[in-house]
C-alpha cells in the first residue's frame, strides 16, 4: 500500500552522494585544513554558503546554468550530459548543498590532530599522500564518520533544491521529502503521516548515532 | 488488406504502451483522477504519471528541459509561449475554470463580500504563477474589498495548496478552484459560493503535448482523449465549463 519508490530514490541518492562527499570532502578538508594561504580563506565561504544560502537560490542557479534555456545547458545536452530532472540532477543539486557538512567537521578533525605525529611522518621520508591516508586520516576518524554520517541524513533531508532541479517526477525524482509535501496537498495525511514518520525515526537514529559516536570519541 | 490493418492497429494498441508523464494544473488533482481510470481502462497499455503544481512553474521548467509528454496548464497563457517558442505542439483548451468561495468555518460564505470582511486570513493561490489566483485578486477588487483585505491574504504556491489552508481551517475563507471543492475529499467539509463569471476573466484551461516527448503516439493519444465525449462527461461532473 505505501509507495515504497521515494525512499528508494532518497536512499540512492543519499548513499551516493555520501560516497562522492566522502572522497571529495576529504580532500577539500585536507586543503583547507593545512593552507594558510589567504586564497584558501577566500574559497572557505563559497563551500560553507549552501549551510546559509535558501535551497531556493542554489536550486535556481542550477536549473538555470543547466537548464535548456542557457547556452551551456544546450551545449552539454548536445554532447548528451543531462543535469536536470534526472537522478544526475538529484546528485548534483545534494553533492552541492551537503558539501558543507562533509567539510566542516572534517577540517576541524584534521586541524586537532597532533602536528608532531605528522611531521614524524614526513621525517620519516614518508609522502604527503601516504601521511594522509596512514596518519591524519585514522586520527580524525570519528570525524570524517561523523562528516559521512551528516550528509547522508541532510542528503535525505533535502527537499528544495531536490525540488527545484529533480522536478518531482514519480517513480524518477519524487524523493520522500517531496513525497509528503504531495500527499498534504492531496489531502491524503494519512501516507503523509506515515512518510514523515519514517523520515523522523531516520533523523533520530542518525543523531543518537552521532552521540554514542561523541562518547567514543571522548574515551 | 482490410483484415491486416485491423489487425495492425489492434496491434498497435497492445503493443506500443507507454508511461505518459503529465504535469497537471494543480486544480486537476481530484478530476484527473477519475479520468486516468477512464483512459486507463479504454487504453490498458498505457500508464499514467502526474505531477501537480503552479502552471507558472512548469513553464519554466519545460523552457529548461522538463522530460514530460503533456502539459495541462490552468490556463491558456504559458502553453501558447510554449507553442510560440517551438517547444510544443498546437494547444487546445480543454475546460473552463471557476473560482468559488470556499469555508470550513461558520462563515456565511453566500455574502462574499461580508465574509471577506469578516475573515481573519484569506486564502489566495500566487497570482504571479497560478492563474486562479489572478483570478482571485480580481475577485477581490470586484467586491470592491482588496484594500481591506489585501494585508490579511496568505498565498498558496498552486491552488491545491491553497485550498488545503481552508480546509485545515489555517485560513478561515478562500478563492479556490471549483473543481476542487467538489472533489469527494473535500466536499462534504464545507460550504462554497460560486463566484460570479462577470468578476473575473474566465479561466480557459489549455493543454498541449510537448515536443520533446519521447513517445508522441502515446501523447497524442492522451491529449486526444482529453476532448472525448467521455471525458467531457467527467469534465462536467467537476463543475468545469467546457470550451467550444
């Protein structure tokens, strides 16, 4: 009886822009955590801005960069990549608006990790590839879990730029948020009661998630 | 000779099914319903998809590449610039609208302008992308209300919306869409007031299949079956005019 669709594409979308956030994040973080050039300042307000931006303007931006009305949008639909209204659209409007959730704590992860234990790394003639992946990396673990962890639930959170660039279409780019936006409209709470329930009880988990996480951290 | 085109189109009719992906006006959300059993009945192979929201918005997001095979706009507006910018085929109208004053509280909704007055919030679809709503503020300005009422509105994003503000009593009157009201979900809950033809500009629905579409049979087939005298008959019974 319920239409299971919407979480199926919420969930695909989430896990992959967790993935892709996942490796991206990281890197960006790397960057921004041991750059001190002041050029690296400027560009830390333009991955944090979708945290205060409406949904409404990145989604506009989007629809219109990619969108068939823009040159580009015609350009790259006739070299056939389709950033609109399609999964691809989905991923790219999320990937965008919880990039400053895969950066933030991951930053502030790696700027806590002693600065001794990294440069024993490089005196020991070790890379700064390798330093990352063997050193900062398992040292901000509960960090980069807890980065993952905050952009799987606000990717399935999301509702307006998934609305504006995914354009609600069934079974396609309905995602669950949007979901119960349209079963209120149909006068039909009681799939909208059950929609936003599971939605709800995602949240919570993924919170007390992050708490128990917080208190293995502070071991 | 005669047998095999028969047969052909026998053929045709069960094996090309498609999915029909339809962005509705939102005030089909409750008619459709009944016709999408209709059509799919007279044409099993087919499968309907609907999304609902403000014409406006859907204009734009055709202009920008919208993967949809037919638009039913709430008006006739957008799917002409549509036509007029090559990016659909010819529209036709396929209803008439009617605004009518709707309440779930105990207001005597048959004095329109008394109970505009009297409400604390006034429901109206956005008039800059639904057209009930442009038909709502001429409403307004036809009972001679619209300073007076003007500060106390709230706007619907579509007109579906807008008429769940009243019929979850969070506005205590609004201009909403007839067809709505009469919807099995909705009727029983309140009471309406047709609002006169002469206060506002009728609101001729058109509906065009857009070029891009993947399956222009399907479409076709579809749009054409809008205008069918069985589906007249469901237009009618939602309280639309139909178009000549």
């Amino acid at each position: 009886m319920i239409d299971y669709s919407p979480f199926l594409i919420s969930f695909g979308v989430a896990i992959s822009t967790t993935i892709v956030l996942g490796v991206v994040g990281i890197f960006i973080s790397y960057f921004l955590a041991f750059n001190k050039s002041i050029w690296i300042d400027m560009i830390e307000p333009f991955i944090m801005s979708p945290l205060v931006l409406p949904p409404t303007v990145l989604g506009f931006y989007i629809m219109y960069m990619f969108g068939l009305q823009s040159p580009f949008g015609r350009f790259l639909n006739n070299i056939g990549i389709h950033l609109l209204f399609n999964f691809n659209g989905l991923l790219l409007g999320s990937i965008i608006y919880s990039l400053p959730f895969a950066v933030s704590p991951v930053v502030s992860g790696f700027r806590s990790v002693p600065k001794s234990i990294i440069e024993a790394s490089y005196t020991l003639g070790k890379s700064k590839f390798y330093t990352l992946l063997k050193v900062i990396i398992p040292n901000a673990k509960y960090s980069i879990i807890s980065a993952l962890v905050l952009v799987f639930s606000h990717t399935i959170g999301e509702f307006g730029v998934v609305l504006m660039v995914g354009g609600d279409i069934p079974g396609k780019t309905r995602t669950a948020s949007i979901a119960i936006f349209d079963y209120v409209q149909e006068l039909n709470y009681k799939q909208a009661n059950i929609t936003a329930l599971i939605l709800f009880a995602i949240a919570m988990s993924t919170l007390i998630f992050l708490q128990i996480l917080k208190r293995f951290q502070e071991r | 000779m005669k047998k095999f085109i028969v047969f052909g189109l026998l053929a045709s009719k069960i094996v090309f099914g498609a999915t029909i992906t339809v962005a509705a006006a939102a005030d089909l959300r409750f008619v459709l319903q009944d016709l999408t059993a209709l059509y799919e009945k007279e044409y099993p192979q087919d499968k309907l998809k609907f999304i609902y929201g403000a014409s406006g918005n859907f204009y734009n997001q055709i202009r920008a590449g919208y993967p949809i095979d037919v638009f039913m706009s709430a008006d006739t507006h957008f799917p002409e610039l549509l036509y007029k910018q090559g990016l659909s085929y010819k529209p036709r109208a396929y209803a008439i609208g009617k605004l009518a004053l709707f309440t779930t509280k105990n207001i005597d909704v048959d004095n329109p302008k008394l109970a505009f007055l009297k409400a604390q919030k006034v429901a109206i679809a956005s008039p800059r992308v639904a057209p009930y709503g442009v038909a709502g503020i001429s409403t307004l300005h036809c009972y001679h209300v619209y300073n007076d009422v003007k500060d106390k509105i709230i706007f619907g994003e579509n007109i579906i919306q807008t008429t769940q503000f009243v019929a979850s009593k969070n506005a205590d009157v609004g201009l909403v869409s007839y067809s709505l009201i009469l919807a099995p979900q909705l009727y029983s809950k309140g009471k309406f007031y047709l609002i006169p033809q002469a206060c506002y500009k009728p609101i001729v629905q058109s509906a065009a299949v857009i070029k891009a579409t993947k399956d222009k049979n399907a479409a076709m087939r579809f749009f054409n079956f809008l205008y069918s005298q069985e589906a007249i008959a469901i237009w009618k019974s939602f309280g639309y005019g139909i178009p000549r």
